[in-house]
C-alpha cells in the first residue's frame, strides 16, 4: 500500500517554498542583473537613440516580473510580509518605480536603479554584510564619538599653535579640523601640510606622528573591527536560525509521517493479532 504525502499547511506554504526554490531564486538574480546592464545603457544618449524603445520596453517587462513576485510573496504571506526589513526594502526599491516620473518628481527616474541593491537581499553573504553593519551602529557610535573627541582636542592645539603662519590651514578651528582630516586619510599630508609647517616649526613632527598613530592606525582599525566583529556575529545567528528551521521541518516531516502511519498500524493483520 502506497503512502501519499500531502503538503501540509495549504497552498500559500507550497508558494513560498516555489518562491525560495533555487530556479526562482536565480532567475530574479539573474532579471537584475539584466535590469542593471539596461539602466546603465539609458544613460548613452546614441543608444537610446537606437535601441531605446526596445530598452524602454525590456524595462518596463523586468519591472512587471518583479511586482508579480512581490504580489505572489504577499499572497503567501500576507500582512506578515511587511514584519521582515528586507521586504519592507524590497517593496519600496519596486513601488518607486510605479511612482509616474514627471515634473518634481522626474528625480524618482533616476531613482529606479535602486533596484539593483535587491541582490542585497537575495544574496545571502550580502544580506549577512549589511546586516552585521546595521547591527555594528551602536558600537561604531561610541568610536565615532571617540574620534570627534581627538579631532576636537588636536584641531584646537593645532589651531594656537599653528595659526599665526599658516592661516589657510589652521587659521580657524574648522580649517584645523578639515587639514586634520586630510592628515588623517594621508592624502598629501606629507607634502601640502606638514613638511610647510616642520619648515616653521621643526618639532612640529611630534604632533602630527602621535595625530596619525592616535587617528589612522588604531581608531580606523578599531572602527573596521567593530564591523568585521559585527559581521561575525550575524553569520553566526543566520547558521543557529537556519539549524533551527531545518531541525522544526524534521519535526513536522516526522509527524506529518506518524500521521499518515498510525491508520495503517492500526488496521494491520499483526496489530490485530496482538491486540
């Protein structure tokens, strides 16, 4: 005797799981990855010239996949569709482009290119990035505030020290602050600030070394291993999440089997005989 198997929940979970399935996941990757390329091809006046109907039209037939699937992921899902960010972001990345583009709103044209940061959340290792920086804010806050601080501090010292012969760079604290920054990201600073201000005041070397170890080489790399700590900590929630939706699909595959079984346990010759 046969045993047949049937989906439980109804048809909105055998949707979504045709939605997650590989083959749909590919393909809407691959849809904007086109949509992508054709984006960037409006912006040539000679192929639009050309080929800007068929471009225009191949748009507008990307764009019509992408709100039948948002349409299909709310009848799965309902109002619970809106509970997850990333479709939140999805909804909106898509409803941009059903917003007309003319007058004040012609902005929203450029806008529709948008629609390409969607592989953020149909990749995963993307999705994991972004995620480990949202999560890394409150942390990357208190680094922030610790590099206003020594800005603040070092923009001010080189302000009185600095400001009598070398107005344009530190005739104000702004202007300290703005140099500093340059200081900071090493462009030019060798050439255009300090070297011009060592000429002045020869100890001035001390300044700027204690600035750019204090700045560049330990809150920069602070800052990035907040984020890379961040990250670490997000794949490591996304790999208990997906243990624990494989380990509850075990669960209701094994009732859903004893389900189907105990009719037919009970109905054996053997059970029969035993009771």
């Amino acid at each position: 005797m046969d045993i047949v198997m049937h989906t439980p929940g109804g048809w909105r979970p055998r949707l979504d799981r045709w939605l997650e399935s590989a083959p749909i996941h590919n393909s809407l990757i691959a849809l904007i990855l086109i949509n992508a390329v054709i984006l960037g091809l409006e912006t040539s006046p000679a192929l639009m010239a050309q080929w800007g109907s068929w471009l225009s039209a191949a748009d507008r037939a990307i764009l019509a996949v992408f709100l039948g699937e948002i349409v299909l992921r709310l009848l799965a899902h309902r109002l619970v569709y809106f509970r997850d960010p990333w479709n939140v972001f999805d909804f909106t990345v898509v409803a941009i482009a059903l917003i007309p583009a003319s007058g004040p709103l012609a902005v929203l044209r450029a806008l529709r290119i948008l629609r390409v940061l969607r592989l953020i959340t149909l990749v995963p290792s993307m999705r994991r990035v972004v995620g480990g920086l949202l999560t890394a804010l409150p942390g990357l806050g208190s680094v922030v505030g610790i590099i206003c601080i020594i800005f603040y501090v070092a923009a001010v010292i080189a302000t009185k020290l600095f400001a009598a012969d070398f107005p344009a760079l530190f005739g104000d604290l702004g202007s300290s602050a703005f140099t500093l920054f340059q200081v900071m990201t090493l462009e030019g600073w060798a050439m255009e600030v300090v070297r011009p201000v060592m000429a002045v005041y020869p100890s001035s070397w001390i300044f700027f070394l204690i600035f750019i170890l204090a700045s560049t080489f330990t809150l920069l790399n602070l800052f990035i291993a907040v984020i890379v700590n961040a990250i670490h900590q997000e794949g490591a929630e996304d790999r208990r999440d997906t243990t624990a939706t494989e380990i509850a699909g075990l669960r209701n595959e094994i009732a859903a089997l004893r389900s189907h079984l105990g009719p037919m346990r009970r109905s054996s010759p053997y059970a029969t005989r035993r009771r």
